[in-house]
C-alpha cells in the first residue's frame, strides 16, 4: 500500500518536505495542511511589497495548491489547523478554519513545520488596537499596505531591531512615513557586535530613520507608543517585530521532547522523540556547528536544508544534518551587513579563546568608479588560528567575503588558509587581495605577534585617558578632522621625526582604515617604541561615534567626522 505522508505547515519547510517526498515516492499519498490562506510564499520578501520594490501582493505567492496538485499530486490544503495528534491511533484532528467542520486524518510519517509566531505580549496595553501589526505572511502585509492607503498615516514606529524590524524601517521609509525603530537593546542586529552595529546606526539615522535603544515598549496609543523610558513617539502605525517563538502546542499536547531553548527536540535526521514524526523550520532546536551546544535559528536557508534531511530519511540512511552557522545577510539603506558563525558575545560565553582582525579596505580597486570602503571582522581561535566567525558591512559585496569564510568554517579552516584562497580578481568587481585574504593576513600577524593593536572602538577611551594618539596621515587629511589632542606626523616623514615621539610611553597610531598606521607601527616597533595599530582607524571611528553623538550630551572626540 502506498504511504501516507501528512505535513502541517507550509512554506519554506513543509512544502519543501512535499516536494521532496514527491520526488522520492512516485506512489505516496501526501496531504499537507496549512491554516493560512496562502500554502507557499516568500516570508522574507513580504517587507519588500510594503516599500513598492515588490509591485502586487501575488508575486508573494510561489505555489498555489492547484499547482501542487497538478505538478506533484500534492494535497495542499489551506485553511486547515491541525489541532492534536494522536500519536498511538497515528491520526491528525483538524478543523476547516472556512466551515468549522473537523476530520481526522492518518499518517504512516508525520512531519511538523509549524513555523514560529511573532511575539504580541497579550498584556501589554494596546496590544490589540487596529493600527498594531505583525509581519508573518502575506495577509499581514496586504492588512498593512491597506491600512496606510485608508488612514491618514504620517509616523510609524517598528519596536524592535532585527530583520523583520529594519526591513520595515527601511520600507515604510520609502514609503514615506517618518519611521522611529525602538528596541529595548543596546543596538540593532544582535548577530553583530557591538562595535560593527554601531556602523548600521550611523547609516539608519542618516538616512532620517530614528532609533531609540536601550528602551522598550511601555504602551501603544491610538497616534503615538510610549516607551520605557516614558519618551512619547507619534505613530499612527505600529509594527511589533520584537521577536518569535517556536510554534511548539502540538508537540508539547502530544508528549513529543521539546529542547532546552523551547524548540522541538530532533536528531541529525529531524526525527523526534517519536520515530514516525519528524518536525523541520522555526519550531525545531538545532545545533552550533564549532560548540555543538543547541540554539534556535528561524532562517530560510536552514529550514529549507533540514525539509530536504527529513524527506530523504524515509527512503535511505542519510548522514546527519550538520549543525549551523547562521549565515545571513541584510540590506540597511545603502549598505548590506553580512555575518556568519559566532559573535565575540557568543565565543565569550562559551568561554573560547579568540581574537579578533579587523580591516576596512575597498571592496573593488579604488580607482574604479563606485569604490566604497568595506568593513570586515574576521574571529579566530587562538593560537591555532581557526576561523569561528565573520562580520562584513558595506556598499559592495559584503555577503560574497561571508559566503567564503562560511565555506572554510564548515571544512575547519585557519586563517593560515584563508590568507592563501585563489579568489577572484577584476578591478571591476574586487581588489587584487581580496578582503578575505586581507583579514586573514592581519589576524597571521596578529597571532605571530609581529603587530600589536586596538579595535578602533577603543580610541574614545584612549584619548579621554590622554594617550599619546598618532595621526600618520598626511597634514591635508588631518585637517579636515582628527582626533582631539592626537598629534600629526605623516607616515612620509615618520622615520625623519621619529626622534618626536616619546619613549616612556605606548604609542597609538591610526590613519585613515588602519593601512598606514600598521607600517607606521611596524616601524616604531623596530625603533624600540611601544607602539599600537588602531585597526579600522578614522574611517570606522567616524561611523562609530556618530550615532552616540546624535542621541547624547557627551563631549564628541573628532573635530570633524570622515565618512569617505
């Protein structure tokens, strides 16, 4: 008899577990239900149609049940929430959202990808007002878009500063609107850094979008939210982007293991503590590729990789799924952030030795037109080297430099490695050494001890501290902004005035992205003085002040920022 396959959830993992079944068992029966109207969409585009970039609210949708079903013999089933599983009988009771009729449907294999909800805090004051929304399918941008049509929409607020939060900043920017992002964070995207957010502040508040961090959400009025802080922001539109949880009430109802972060507990093939349910997506727990600690990844790419694993798991012994690495990528106005593996918070906490190569380089040859700088952070493990993490932001192709180091983290690779790749090179589309190798060859130097260096998040408190500062550009640069009290001796005349510099103290050289302060420090160093490279230097000083700046009272350290 031919089996009986039965998915709840759609989207990127259901549909993805059908197709596959499909192509695997030409007689199977397969039955997917999904309580949405809409079976498959692209969920990380639907911000996209907000700001105009996606023209109708139908390209959203990839695949129509009737497609399904006449391409793969597919039961696609919308409109239908699963509502318990009888793990003994092997049954699925569900309700037809349109009629209320409920039925019971068997299963030889079952697989789960509920997906994860946005968190709405049911008690927080105004929650429920008509102007709140979330952004988890294409009804929720069609109710957005006609909202701000029908309503005399001037101000929106996004409360929080992820994904799902930037890009409808960014859109309902386009739109128009006068955006403010709060988040109860000390910054925006926390896959990145602190110091490398500090960059995606600089380009948000440049391009008028408001941020207020460090501050929650306190209550929603019908024209404005008030914050924690009791600081009043106007909205006539309020997006809630602040986060998701698993969807976990069916296999928590019918006794399935759920993790230690609250997702559903599955093994390297995605089956769970029951042998014929396997679950996929948002809802599951997976695993950290470097500590193999369990983590919660609600990404596309991974879901669609552990669809592919379960599927496959019912006609043949399939290896395990590797663990993650969280590789993603943003667009923020005119920059795209890219990162993969772990932060230096995440390396702290799993108690990792580590260091940290930081260069700012062009992404393409400078005489190019279009050159712009790229900011790359390359985490290693010391002393051997090996590559942990990466976090790229920039005008160009920030996502290609952490598509490589994603690659050699999964092969375990050094950055004794990544120094020697044979990259690509046009002038049109990178430089001769490429990024990669650039940061591979500053973290070698590092390790080997031939430099010694400061991130340039450290330059604030350096010259508060009244550290001897080192300006190596030329005199023309350092007029048109440098860092206060910091003296001028251009890399051209270092070696002549050499004699200038004290003796009796370290010596913290900087230049424009750290290039010429490094053979500035790699002199005095020969010369006997204890000398320091600033990496990043003024270039990703001045994106890293200026959003403290903007929002306090403090003392800025730079005469002028330098954003060039």
């Amino acid at each position: 008899m031919a089996k009986k396959y039965l998915i709840v959830g759609g989207v990127a993992g259901g549909a993805s577990v059908a197709a596959r079944l499909r192509r695997l068992d030409e007689q199977a029966e397969i039955t997917m239900l999904e309580r949405g109207r809409d079976v498959s969409f692209s969920n990380c585009a639907l911000p996209y149609y907000i700001g105009g970039e996606i023209g109708s609210s139908e390209e959203l949708i990839l695949v129509t049940p009737d497609t399904f079903w006449q391409r793969y013999r597919i039961h696609a089933r919308t409109r239908m929430e699963a509502l318990a599983i009888d793990r003994q009988d092997k049954t699925v009771r569900a309700r037809d959202l349109e009629t209320g009729q409920e039925e019971t449907l068997p299963y030889d294999i079952l697989f789960l990808s509920p997906g994860a909800s946005p968190i709405m805090p049911a008690k927080l004051p105004g929650i429920q007002l008509p102007h709140v929304f979330s952004v988890r399918n294409v009804v929720d941008v069609e109710r957005i878009d006609a909202y701000i049509k029908e309503h005399p929409v001037r101000e929106a607020a996004v409360i929080g500063g992820g994904f799902i939060g930037l890009e409808m900043a960014e859109n309902l920017h386009q739109r128009g609107l006068k955006v403010t992002v709060a988040d109860m964070a000390s910054q925006v995207m926390l896959p990145f850094d602190h110091d490398m957010a500090q960059l995606l502040h600089k380009e948000i508040m440049g391009h008028g979008v408001q941020l207020a961090l460090f501050d929650g959400l306190g209550e929603i009025h019908a024209g404005h939210v008030t914050l924690a802080s009791g600081r009043k922001i106007p909205a006539q539109v309020v997006i809630m982007a602040i986060g998701v949880r698993p969807e976990t009430s069916l296999a928590v109802g019918c006794g399935l293991e759920i993790g230690t972060t609250g997702g559903i507990k599955v093994d390297g093939a995605m089956r769970t503590s029951d042998d014929s349910i396997f679950a996929v997506g948002d809802a599951v727990e997976v695993i950290r590729f470097q500590t193999g600690e369990p983590c919660r990844l609600p990404l596309a790419g991974p879901a669609l990789r552990q669809a592919r694993q379960a599927a496959t798991a019912q006609t043949e012994e399939a290896s395990d799924i590797p663990g993650v690495l969280g590789s993603s990528v943003i667009r923020v106005f005119g920059l795209t952030a890219a990162s993969t593996g772990m932060n230096e918070k995440a390396l702290a906490d799993a108690g990792v030795d580590y260091g940290t190569a930081f260069v700012v380089v062009n992404d393409i040859v400078g005489i190019m037109p279009g050159a712009s700088p790229l900011f790359l952070k390359l985490l290693f493990e010391k002393p051997a080297g090996k590559v942990l993490g990466a976090q790229a932001i920039g005008q160009g192709a920030a996502e290609k430099r952490i598509d490589v180091i994603a690659t050699a983290i999964r092969f375990g690779a050094t950055v004794y490695d990544l120094k020697d790749l044979d990259l690509c090179y046009s002038p049109l589309y990178s430089t001769a050494r490429d990024p990669v190798n650039q940061a591979a060859l500053q973290a070698t130097n590092l390790l080997e001890g031939k430099v010694r260096q400061v991130p340039f998040s450290q330059m604030r408190a350096l010259a508060e501290k009244g550290e001897y500062l080192l300006d190596v550009r030329e005199e023309d640069e350092y007029a048109l902004g440098h860092v206060k009290g910091a003296r001028n001796i251009p890399l051209s005349q270092l070696r002549e005035r050499m004699d200038e510099i004290p003796r009796d103290r370290p010596v913290f050289a900087y230049c424009r992205s750290g290039a010429r302060s490094y053979n500035a420090a790699r002199a005095m160093a020969q010369d006997g003085l204890d000398a320091y490279n600033i990496a990043g230097s003024f270039l990703a000083l001045s994106w890293h002040e200026y959003y403290q700046d903007q929002v306090s009272d403090r003392e800025p350290i730079v005469t002028s920022y330098n954003f060039e």
